[in-house]
C-alpha cells in the first residue's frame, strides 16, 4: 500500500466528509479510493465505437462453419 499526504482545501475535504458519509464509510481515505474508482470506471475504461459494437452485433448472428477437426476447417478455408 502507498501512503501519500495530501493538502486539501476546506471545500475539498468537505466534499470527502461528505462522500465518507453517504457511502458509510470508515475514513477519508476510503472516500479518496472511492472516488479513484469512480473516475477510473467513468473516464478511463475504454469505450467501444457504436459502429463496431454494431459489427459486432451482427458478426454473432452469423452462422458459422461447421467442421469436425483442424484438419476439415484448413480444407474448407483452403490452406
């Protein structure tokens, strides 16, 4: 675990006492973690393209090849 001090301004350190609060939380330091992970699922996941997703639709509805073995499909797909 990393322990890092932190300066925060009054309005700061009332928006963390107000998040340790509604969320039931034990300490600041939770409510900091709380907002990490907030953030990191908001901003920093990364978000699919509406065209692909709809590729992606309808690539799985698609029916696919049947083939017994590896050695079938390489005949099918002329390898």
């Amino acid at each position: 675990m990393v322990q890092a001090v932190i300066n925060l301004n009054e309005r700061e350190a009332r928006v963390l006492n107000i998040v340790k609060g509604k969320f039931g939380l034990k300490n600041k330091s939770e409510a900091i973690n709380l907002i990490i992970d907030e953030y990191e699922q908001e901003f920093l996941e990364l978000k699919l393209k509406p065209e692909f997703v709809k590729r992606l639709e309808k690539l799985e509805k698609q029916k696919g090849i049947p083939f017994k073995n590896i050695a079938e499909l390489r005949k099918i797909i002329g390898e």
